[in-house]
C-alpha cells in the first residue's frame, strides 16, 4: 500500500499537489491513502488524519514536510517527497535514512546543492495537476490573486500590481493563513479599494475560478513548483509571475507521473 504522510494537510499547493496523487494511484488500482495532521483533505481523496497512521512492512511510503526521525522505518520504500526550499533545507535534515528524494525539478536540486550530498539518490517528478478546461468567451477584464495569504506569498504586492495594469475587478482567492500579515498589508489596500478589490475566500472548485479571470498574478518571495502556473497553462489564462517562478518549459502528464512512481516505489 502507498502511504501519503505530509505535515500540512489544510489548503494549499502541496496539499492539493498530493490529494491528485492520492486520487490518481486509486483510480489505476494503487491502494493509496493520504495522511495529514489536519482534516480538510479527508473528503477529497481517500485520506485519514495523521493519529490513525500504522506502518506494514510492505508499505511505500511518501513522507512530506514532517521532522525526520533519526531511524528508517522499516517499510519497503521510504522517499521524502520535497516541495519546498528555504521551509525544508536538505543541507540539515538527516537524508541518509530515505531511499530516494523527489523533487519537482532542476532549479529545486540546485538550490538544495543536492549533488554534494553524499549517497543522495533523487529522482524528478512533476505534480498531477488538475483537468481544467479553458473558457475564453464572454469573460470580461477580471484579475485574479490565488493562493494562500501569508507573508510568502506577498498578494499585496500582486495586488499592486493588478492595480498598476488598470484592473478595476481584482479578486483574492485563498485561504488567510496569516491574520498579521492581512491586518497589516491586505486589508488595508481592500479598505482603500472597495470598488476595485474583493477577498473571495478559498474556492475548492477551480474551474470556476478560472472561467471568472482573464489574468492571474503572483509574487511570491520564494516559490518552487507553482501549480497555479501550470493552471494558468492549461487553461489559457494570462499569468503574471515574478522572478522566483520557475517556468517549466513541458507539463507532466499523469501516465507521465504514474509510470515514475510506480518505477521509484517499487510497485
């Protein structure tokens, strides 16, 4: 059985990156369950709170985001999945107790300097992203910011810079993660904008999302692997990054992904 132990479970892009891998492996009879310390992703794949986990010795299992404990497990694959850089350093975590680490992409095993550490083994994999379609007709000049608010994410800066490109409907998608950070930053700019900028909330349902905007930006201080650029992709939506979006040039397709973790869980 392929079992998913991150240690954020609540809305977000590694959270919704691991639901699709949850929900792929069992829609090609992979028994997958996804474990997590919060309850959000319970009903949208086949997921347990983290309280509930037991380990089999024929387990493989994909570990994210957790402290490391200093023994491995004794399951038959144990791979740290990484979606992180500065939140999860390789450098000061104790690799050698993983088989294989995944990461996202190039720019990510460069920046961990995953070369000088000794008897590393890794492979990349790209995130299952979701079957969204694009909708072109009848939409009018609508600006999106999607995403968690937090510090890292920077939405004021994106909304900024929605408001410097003459956007008059400027829509915040997300969850508020940081109640500091939109006292002090976010709020601030809707009070002073309240017939340009509006905070929607988090929506599960990304297509409707996208059926609304016809421009999406992000300015994130740090960012791997933005799932939300590949959703723009998919959808043919105008998507304004910034220089710590690592722009991948081809997308992964879900047989793509499936056959690589098939081949590195051993399956």
């Amino acid at each position: 059985m392929v079992k998913i132990l991150t240690g954020w479970s609540n809305p977000g892009g590694s959270t919704t990156a691991f639901i699709n891998l949850c929900n792929l492996f069992n829609k090609n009879n992979i028994d997958c369950t996804m474990y997590g310390p919060h309850a959000w992703h319970t009903d949208k794949c086949n997921g347990e709170l983290l309280t509930n986990i037991s380990l089999k010795k024929e387990d493989r299992l994909i570990y994210h985001f957790l402290d490391i404990r200093k023994t491995r497990p004794p399951v038959h694959r144990f791979i740290l999945s990484l979606h992180e850089k500065e939140l999860y350093p390789l450098q000061k975590k104790p690799t050698h107790i993983f088989d294989k680490i995944h990461f996202l992409n190039k720019e990510q095993i460069n920046w961990h300097k995953a070369h000088t550490i000794k008897n590393l083994s890794w492979f990349i994999c790209g995130n299952v992203v979701e079957q969204l379609k694009s909708k072109k007709e009848g939409k009018k000049r609508v600006a999106g910011i999607i995403g968690s608010i937090d510090r890292n994410k920077q939405v004021h800066i994106s909304v900024a810079r929605a408001l410097k490109d003459k956007h008059n409907d400027i829509r915040i998608y997300g969850s508020n993660n940081d109640t500091e950070y939109w006292s002090k930053e976010v709020y601030p700019l809707i009070q002073k904008n309240t017939d340009k900028i509006k905070y929607v909330g988090y929506i599960e349902d990304k297509q409707s999302i996208y059926n609304e905007v016809t421009d999406v930006y992000h300015s994130s201080l740090s960012e791997n692997a933005s799932l939300v650029y590949d959703e723009c992709r998919k959808t043919e939506v105008n998507f304004h990054g910034n220089k710590s979006i690592v722009k991948q040039q081809g997308m992964w397709t879900d047989d793509a992904i499936l056959k690589c973790w098939i081949q590195h869980l051993d399956l």
